[in-house]
C-alpha cells in the first residue's frame, strides 16, 4: 500500500476537482482495496450503478453507504491520511 498511496490522495484529489479520467487512470494501475473503492465511486458519479457495485464487491463498503460521492471521497481521504 505504501507505494501507491500517493497516488491513491492524488486520484480522490482529482476526482475531487471533476477530472474523472485522471483520476480513473490512477485507480486502474491498483487492485487494493482502497483503490476499488475509488473506482466505485468514480463510476457511481458516472452513473453507471453496475459497474459502480462491481467495484464496491471488492471493498468493505457498499453502493448506498453514501448518498453523496463528494462526502465518500473525503471519508476514502481521511482514511489514507491516518495510513502515511
């Protein structure tokens, strides 16, 4: 985990200032568990709800765990923080 996890705080920030595809690039480079969670929400704000719970399958956490995917990167932020 300690290798990507500055790039897992550089693809919440992204997704965090709207830019999806760089943020997406990032989180596809990773198969851990943070990772996917990113992903999921990347495609719950794409809207693509399938995709977004195949991704949650692979996380501890689940699709409507929370309504706003704004408050779910910052929770997925806080996180990485208390693991530097």
């Amino acid at each position: 985990m300690a290798g990507n996890l500055e790039e897992l705080k550089v693809a919440v920030q992204a997704a965090l200032n709207d830019e999806w595809d760089r943020s997406h690039k990032i989180v596809q480079e990773y198969g851990d568990s943070h990772a996917c969670w990113i992903h999921a929400v990347l495609h719950k704000i794409e809207g693509d709800a399938g995709n977004s719970r195949y991704w949650y399958a692979r996380t501890r956490h689940q699709y409507e765990e929370y309504m706003d995917p704004r408050v779910e990167l910052q929770r997925i932020a806080q996180e990485l923080d208390t693991l530097a």
